[in-house]
C-alpha cells in the first residue's frame, strides 16, 4: 500500500493513553501521521509524546492557522480518519454533525473513510442514545471497531472496552485499502445478512443468534470496491451501510422471495444470513396462553427451503454463488468434512465454513472462517475483524470471477466458426 496521510483523533477518555500505541502502528507501517486530540485528551497524554511518536506537529486549536484555514485543510488532505478512542460524547457529535473543536471540523471537512474505535462505560455503550448514534454513523459507512468486553476503569468490567492499537490499526488500512481499490466495479453483488425469525404468535418467533455483523461487512466492503450492491437485512442487530439497495425481510420464506428476485443477474451472490432450517406448522393470531396445568408445550414444526439449494441447483451460469456454514464441530478436520459435504449438497461454487459457539462467531467482531472451493479444495482460511474477514472473502470472489471470465474467453475463441 502506498503512505497515506492519516488523521489520528485522540478525544478525553482514560484510554487516550493506548491511542499512542495505535498512532505508533501507523508511523511504522509506512503513513505520515498527523494527532488531533481534543483539550480532554491532552488531560490524559501529553502533546510532547503524541508530537514524538507522529513525528508531526500537533494542533488542538480551532482558530490557529486562519491563513492557511487549517480547519478544514487537514481534513482535505486526509486519506484515512482514526477515531481512538472514540468516547460516548464525540460519537454523539460525530452522529449529529458538531464540529465545535478542530476534530469536528476536520471530520466534517472530509470525504476520507472514518474508523472509530468507541471506549466507555458499558451502561453508557448500551444506553439507547448511544446505539442510535453508531446505527447512524454506520448508516454513512463508518467503520466501528470494538468495543471489547474486559475490564474497564477501576472494578468494572463489560463491553465498552477500547479495541488493542494493533487491531485499530489493522482495521483502519484494511478499509483504506477497500477503498482504494475498485475491483468489483461493475459487479451487481447481492448479499444476505443476518438470522430470521420464524413466528409463534404476534409477540414471539424461533430466532438464532446472528447480528449480521459479518453480511454487513461483506456490503460494506463490496461497496467500497466499487459494486452495486443489494443488501437483503434480516432483523439486523446493527445498522444498515449507506449506498445499498436495502431490502428487510424477517422471516425464511420472506428471504427466499427477496434473494430469488435480487438473484436474477446479478454477478454475486453472498448468501451470510443465518436462515432457520424449521418454522412453527401454525401460527396463533393471539398470544399464546399458559393454562393453570400446564407442565410444558410441545410446538409442531415444518421444514424451510433450502434457499443456498435452490439457488445452487438452479441454472446460474454467470453468477457466483457464496454459501456460509456455521457449525458447532470442534475438530477441524471434521469441519472441513462437514463443509465439504455441504457445499456440494447446496451446489454452491464457494463455502465459507465458521465455528460458532456460545462465546465465539455469533455477533463477535471477530471470526474465523475457511472458503472451500471446487473439488473441496481450500481456497483460503482468513481470521481477524470481521471487514478483514470479508476482504478476504471479497479477494477469492475476484480471483474466481477472473478464472471463469478467462475461461470463458477462451472457450469462446476455440469456437468453431461457420
């Protein structure tokens, strides 16, 4: 990757002290590096260590630099924005468009990818104001990496722990380089995200676990790259990337219709959504009772389609098809077994294989997965973020694209002509 000019904005939480960690990755990956911080930051690291460690000067002053209207030129000149960490305040300002600090400004000022990594309290990460103003910064494609669980300021522990400097780091090139590059233009990608929920009565439904972090990812970074993309959203968790054809559904059946219509013509398809393989026979129209005597219920269930089947045995010459698999099976070889018997029984030309688990896959940011191809071949194992996950993902759908269009050709010119 060639050096970026990357904008690094430090605002006042006690983990301010771990950005410098996060500016130091940068320096050394080759980026010339310029430190925003906010007046509360510098509370918590000192404009000497940040101006070391850039190797820039470093400015906090919306009124210095009038000649030269800083306010504005560095974010001009930014290829990347870092957000770390990003406290529950700056996002709410970042949400509603405030720039009353030169960060603010230089947010606003430029059209630069923006990556935050949030840090806070876990009651003020969970309270409703803050979620709303990440679905809205993720709604304009803004990268959010973390929160992680673990221990935070004095004894408390939960989510809202800021992301290590090396994971920041490695997320913020990972979307600098998505969108610099812009092979998948003129790709029409269709991708599936999310878990869908079969109905009981009109106030429960059978659910899974699925937030459609890793489907939202695979939108986001196809997007970058430069494809159409249709997202077919099932009762996400998080918020929905701006630029996509946005299509909810809820439940299988709904899902099924929604990618079967996307599906004609597209060059792509991603099918990531967690779809039940079971739906209650009979729906109540009413809430369902519990009687006095009652020692339990038992539920009469009917199979779904199989929707990655159906579209893989069908005729789709011209479209490539992705399937996921989520399984339980601790050993590895035998989930690449599993794997390989499934994408051949769904017809699919890839299969990306993950483990899930009570503590692992389901809405994490993180995730592990390994892409088998024809023959059951392991085309590639990616770990990591799940943006970097789906990059990966991204590259195979670009190499087997390539493949089959030079294959193509080929088979074209050997033609014989009359």
């Amino acid at each position: 990757m060639s050096p970026l000019n990357i904008v690094v904005g430090i605002t006042g939480g006690i983990a301010a002290y771990k950005a410098v960690g996060v500016v130091r990755a940068l320096v050394l990956a080759g980026h010339d590096v310029h430190v925003v911080p906010t007046e509360g930051a510098l509370r918590f690291v000192g404009r000497p260590t940040l101006e070391a460690i850039s190797r820039n000067p470093v400015h906090t002053d919306l009124y210095e630099g009038v000649a030269e209207v800083r306010h504005v030129a560095i974010g001009q000149a930014a290829d990347l924005i870092v957000i770390a960490p990003a406290t529950a305040n700056t996002i709410a300002k970042l949400a509603t468009g405030l720039a009353d600090d030169l960060l603010g400004n230089t947010v606003l000022a430029s059209e630069a990818p923006v990556v935050i990594a949030p840090a806070m309290h876990t009651e003020m990460w969970r309270h409703p104001a803050t979620q709303a103003n990440i679905a809205t910064l993720r709604s304009r494609g803004v990268t959010v990496v973390g929160p992680a669980v673990g221990q935070l300021t004095g004894a408390d522990s939960g989510p809202g722990r800021m992301e290590e400097p090396d994971v920041i780091a490695a997320a913020a090139l990972e979307r600098a380089a998505a969108s610099a590059r812009r092979d998948l233009a003129g790709f029409r990608v269709v991708v599936t995200a999310g878990g869908t929920r079969e109905p009981l009565d009109p106030v429960r439904f059978l659910g899974n676990r699925s937030s459609g972090k890793q489907g939202v990812a695979i939108a986001e970074a196809a997007l970058a790259r430069g494809a159409e993309v249709t997202l077919i959203a099932a009762n996400l968790e998080i918020g929905e990337p701006a630029g996509c054809d946005i299509r909810r559904v809820s439940t299988a059946l709904e899902l099924q219709q929604a990618v079967t219509d996307a599906a004609n013509g597209a060059d792509v398809v991603v099918m990531a959504a967690a779809v039940a393989d079971y739906r209650p026979a009979d729906v109540s129209e009413s809430k369902l009772k519990k009687d006095a005597g009652d020692v339990g219920m038992t539920l009469e269930l009917v199979r779904n389609p199989d929707i990655l089947a159906g579209l893989g045995h069908a005729p789709h010459d011209g479209t490539l098809l992705v399937g996921f698999a989520a399984e339980t099976e601790p050993d590895d070889d035998r989930l690449l077994e599993l794997g390989r018997a499934k994408r051949e029984a769904k017809g699919a030309d890839l299969l990306v294989v993950n483990r899930v688990g009570w503590n692992e896959g389901f809405a994490r940011d993180e995730n592990a997965v390994v892409v088998i191809g024809h023959d059951g071949v392991v085309v590639t194992r990616a770990h990591g973020t799940k943006m970097s996950v789906a990059e990966v993902i991204l590259d195979v759908v670009v190499s087997e694209s390539t493949t089959a269009a030079a294959a193509a050709e080929t088979s074209k010119e050997h033609e014989p002509t009359t």
